[in-house]
C-alpha cells in the first residue's frame, strides 16, 4: 500500500485497532499506526496533512 491507498488504509486501520475512535486520533499517532501496517511500503515523507485527513475521513466512514 501507499499513501494514496486512503481505503485501504483506512479499512486495515479499522481492524487493528477497533478500539480507536477516528475522529479523536491525532495526526502524529495516525501516521505512525499506517507506517507500522504490514503491507505499507511507501515513504514516512510523502505523507501531509491532505493525506492523512483523507485517511481520517475514509476511517471514520469505515467505521460508521
């Protein structure tokens, strides 16, 4: 997966850690759980804040 894969992230981040509410997370924490899901393999600097609030969105409609 890369950073452009906001679904699929999002769906892997919803089954590791369902105890998370998405719409409390703060971006640091985010960015770390995606860099440490087994099939990410893209860089920790390609990502910004677009990204990681389309990740957050893609989250939270997951889990909705």
């Amino acid at each position: 997966m890369k950073w452009t894969d906001t679904l699929d992230i999002a769906i892997e981040l919803a089954e590791a850690h369902p105890e998370i509410d998405p719409r409390t997370i703060r971006f640091t924490d985010l960015h770390r759980w995606v860099m440490e899901l087994p099939e990410f393999e893209d860089d920790a600097e390609h990502s910004g804040e677009k990204i990681l609030e389309a990740i957050q969105m893609a989250w939270i409609d997951e889990v909705s």
